[in-house]
C-alpha cells in the first residue's frame, strides 16, 4: 500500500529565507510523487512530479524536490520565500492499489510568509 | 480549453435535501474522480471512473452515487445530505487512468463548497 506523510502541519517563514516541507512516503512500488498547491479558496495546481528520472525535480515558481529513495522522502524547497507563496501544500503519491491511479494526499502543510 | 468546470461555487442545503454536483471536462479525458477536502483530512477520494460508462467507489463513497454516460461529465449526486457531508469537493481528470507506471498529471476543478445544516 502507498502513503504519505507531511511532517508539519503549518510552516511559517519570513520573506527572502528558505522554504523547506517535508514530507516521506511508503510504498512498495516504484513511487510516483507529486507537490500540488492550494491557494486560499482556490482549487489544486500541479507545482512539480516526480517520475523516476531525475531525483531532483524542478517546478513552477522556483520549488523544488528531491527524491530520496533511502530516506523514503521527497521534501519541497524553494530558496527565497515570497508573500505569494503562503498557500497550504500537499505531498500526494499515485497509489497503485484498489483503486489504480488515483492519487494519495498527505493531509497538508500550510506555509505563512511573514513580511 | 476551459477545462474542469465545476458547479455550483457555493451550495448551502437542509438536511435530507439531494443535490447534483456538475463536473465538465473539455479535454477529452478518460480518467475522472471526486475528491473531498475536510481541515486536516487532505483531499479524499470518494468516486472515479475510467471511461463512460464505468465507475468504481473510492475511500469514502458512503451516501454519493456517480454516473458517467459521456466523456465530458461526471457528476457527484448527495441522495439525501448529512452535516457530515459539509465539506468542499473537487472534481478532477487525466489522460488515462493511472495505469502502473503512469504519471499522468491529474487536473482539478476549483471546488465546490458545500454547507449541509
């Protein structure tokens, strides 16, 4: 069975310092992961996949992931925070089980960018 | 491409009331789903189907039916609503179902917010 975890539930940040949200999986496949973001009141968009190729996986708005497959981990970066970033961020793995390709979400991190 | 479309925005019913949530796609996509989205929950799945005319239960698909007789549509129907049914559900689609291997990026509607009292 395929699962992910978010370590932290709310993540607050000040401009211009970096991002860091974690987030660890389980599964006994070859995982495909993925970040999306949500917006207050806004639906999901897609930030970043990874599809076993590169371990670092590049996204939109400058995040970042990196797959590490002996930590079981895929953790989201970003090196400069922005106001607009203060969104909550989920951490969701394909899952291959009952229920084929439907997506897995962790339960979010919501991220505040202080000024 | 509009692509998911979702109504209504914003839904306030009585409980026992029934409903039908819309979701269009214009992308001719194969692969549709409801999730619901609870503080702290994530989003859960709740129905999906991997073509018209073929639908499976999610996690939760305790009081929702679905049907799909086109491509384009599926919508989520709440025979008889519940406060426990509050909540806020997205409809999403892909390509192709998520088939092994398959990392077909799944595209989401923006939500419908639903208030059972």
């Amino acid at each position: 069975a395929q699962s992910v975890t978010q370590l932290d539930s709310h993540v607050s940040v000040s401009e211009g310092t970096p991002v860091l949200l974690r987030c660890n999986y389980s599964s006994s496949y070859s995982p495909s992961l993925f970040w999306y973001v949500q917006h207050p009141n806004k639906g999901l968009q897609l930030l970043l996949k990874y599809t076993s190729a590169a371990t670092l996986v590049k996204g939109i708005n400058g995040f970042e992931a990196e797959f590490k497959k002996s930590e079981t981990s895929f953790h989201l970066t970003k090196p400069s925070a922005h106001m607009s970033d203060a969104a909550e961020y989920f951490c969701v793995v394909i899952n291959y089980g009952g229920s084929q390709g439907n997506l897995i979400f962790g339960k979010g991190t919501k991220l505040s960018v202080k000024p | 491409n509009a692509g998911v479309t979702q109504t209504p925005k914003f839904q306030v019913l009585k409980t026992g009331q029934s409903m039908t949530l819309q979701c269009a796609q214009d992308m001719n996509h194969e692969y549709m789903s409801w999730y619901r989205q609870d503080p702290g929950m994530g989003l859960r799945l709740i129905h999906y189907s991997v073509g018209a005319g073929i639908t499976d239960q999610g996690e939760v698909p305790n009081g929702y039916n679905v049907s799909r007789s086109t491509t384009e549509d599926f919508p989520l129907r709440l025979l008889s609503a519940a406060p426990s049914q509050t909540s806020v559900y997205f409809c999403a689609s892909s390509p192709e179902p998520g088939l092994a291997g398959s990392t077909d990026t799944q595209y989401f509607g923006p939500g419908t917010r639903l208030t059972v009292l």
